[in-house]
C-alpha cells in the first residue's frame, strides 16, 4: 500500500517547483498572454505552511511585477476569493511589508496580484469565469463596498480550454493523465488506474520521465487526492441534506409570515394573532414590528424579505 504522507498536489508537483521553471513559464505566458522565455525570471515565494486538506495546494511566484497566485481545485471553487484575499494578506505581510511600518509616509510598493485557480473536478463547470469577493456580500451592498478581488477560474479538463492547451504543453499532457485515471477507474480500484495510465502515458510527453521516476509520489499524491473527493462527496451530500432543512424551515416561517400579514390587514393585534396562530407571542411581536413599515398593504413578499434581514 502507498504511503499517504501529504505533501504536494500533483499540479504544483509539476507547475510549482523550482526545477521545473520551463513548466510554470510556459503555464504562465498562456494564461498572461506573453511570450517570456527566461525561465530564471520566476521568483517562486509559495507560503509552504499553507494546507488544503493536508496538501500543498497554492503555487505563488513573481514575473514582471505580477504576483501570480495560482491555485488548484477538484471542487467547486465560490470561495475562492476569499481564500485569495487571505493568503494575499499573509504573503505581503511575509514578503513585501516586513518590518517596515504601515503607518509610514511612504507607499509601500507591491507586485500586482493575478490570481487563478485551475479546476479540473467531475462536476459541471464553464470553460472560464470570474469569481469575485463581492459575491459573498449582500447583493443589495454590495455597491457599497470598499473591498474586490478577482479570481479567474480555468476548466482544465480534457477538452476544455483548447487555446491554453496549445499554448501550454505540459498543461494538456496534465490534463491528459488526470482524464486518464478517471477513465481506468471505472473499472479498476484508484491505484491500478493510477499505473495503467502512467504506464500508457505517450513517449514523448514532456512530464513523462519526471512521473515516472517519481510515480511513488505521484501515486500517494493522486490516492489523496481521490480521498479528497470521497470526503467533499459526503460534505456535499450533508450540504443539500441541510439545505432541504433550511428549505423546509424557510417555508414554515414564510407561511407564517403570510398569516400574520393576513390579519394585520384585518385588524387584528398581536395577542389575538399569536392566540389564533398558536405562536409564541414575542416571535410573533417581533414580526409584527417589523411589519408595520409595509402597513396598510402589509405584503408578505417584502416582509419576509426584511425579516430574513433582521431576525
């Protein structure tokens, strides 16, 4: 059996070490695109403290003045932005500030940030999109906020983005090999797919040798990998369970806004509503608060909508 220590994800196994700079250039001009050829000018500074899952996750590195944070997902990636702002923070923190004051009169200069996130899971996704912070505030504030960030997603699976695959060689033999295993899995267990498509892998795939002379690692790093998807299978499938919860819960509280909003129109006060609805009078005294400011109407929509807000 494979030793499962964690270390690196196969992705920044190829795109994130220092002996392989030709890799991560060439990954780097095709989603920039440029055409540098010094591989010498990458400056890795990835935070190596920095787990998902008990892997190394992240690549980071300078060129040009860019900050490059690249990222790779099996999984939908909503927070990734989030992720991004956070370790963004820590590495400039690292990096960039030091010991040099923030109250200082001088502008502390920093490398422009790019960030992506690569993903290659089994569920549905766009070919590319952008994710920004922004969506995880309240849609109707956010106009309103001080704070973005961008992340650009790329599907990098099999048959996905065509361009950067031509562009970038060891992008699409990467590709190849993930779409390879998931084939072999269906009719074998994780490792001996792993093998077969190590095995199979074409001659004159650049990342062929690497993997090979490492395919230990590359096996422990894909078995993980594979672990990762069990589990986020089981978070998912608690997720929709708890979201039909909410949704049953979200119903009842709808349908009892509805009747309150009824008799308000009638008239009537909170005792009398509380003592016909069989409520607890201070839930329902609470609603009728809120209420109040949609009076003569009283439309259920909108007070459902300001008390999801405020209770």
């Amino acid at each position: 059996m494979v030793n499962r220590e964690h270390k690196d994800r196969l992705f920044k196994m190829i795109f994130g070490r220092e002996e392989h700079r030709e890799w991560t250039l060439s990954l780097y001009n095709a989603v920039n695109g440029t055409a540098y050829d010094d591989p010498s000018l990458i400056e890795f500074n990835t935070m190596e403290e920095v787990l998902f899952m008990g892997m190394k996750n992240d690549v980071s590195f300078l060129m040009d003045s860019r900050l490059s944070l690249w990222g790779h997902q099996s999984t939908p990636a909503p927070n990734a932005p989030l992720r991004c702002i956070m370790y963004l923070g820590r590495l400039w923190t690292k990096e960039f500030v030091g010991k040099r004051s923030l109250y200082s009169s001088k502008t502390i200069s920093l490398p422009v940030p790019k960030c992506v996130v690569f993903y290659n899971g089994t569920e549905e996704e766009e070919e590319e999109c952008v994710l920004s912070l922004s969506d995880a505030f309240p849609e109707n504030k956010r106009a309103e906020a001080d704070v973005e960030l961008k992340v650009h997603l790329l599907n990098v699976n099999k048959g996905y983005n065509r361009k950067l695959m031509d562009a970038c060689r060891p992008m699409y033999e990467y590709a190849w090999l993930v779409s390879s295993i998931r084939e072999n899995k269906r009719t074998m267990d994780i490792e001996a797919a792993v093998n077969k498509a190590l095995d199979e892998m074409p001659q004159d795939f650049g990342i062929r040798d690497f993997l090979i002379r490492n395919r230990e690692e590359v096996q422990m790093n894909i078995l993980t990998e594979y672990d990762e998807e069990l589990e986020w299978q089981l978070i998912r499938q608690d997720e929709r369970e708890l979201g039909r919860e909410e949704g049953i819960e979200l119903g009842s509280e709808r349908r009892l806004i509805d009747q309150i909003c009824k008799k308000l129109r009638k008239g009537m006060d909170v005792r009398q509503i509380a003592d016909e609805l069989e409520e607890d009078e201070i839930h329902v005294q609470k609603i009728c608060d809120i209420a109040k400011a949609f009076a003569p109407e009283y439309d259920t929509e909108k007070v459902f909508g300001a008390v999801q807000e405020k209770i």
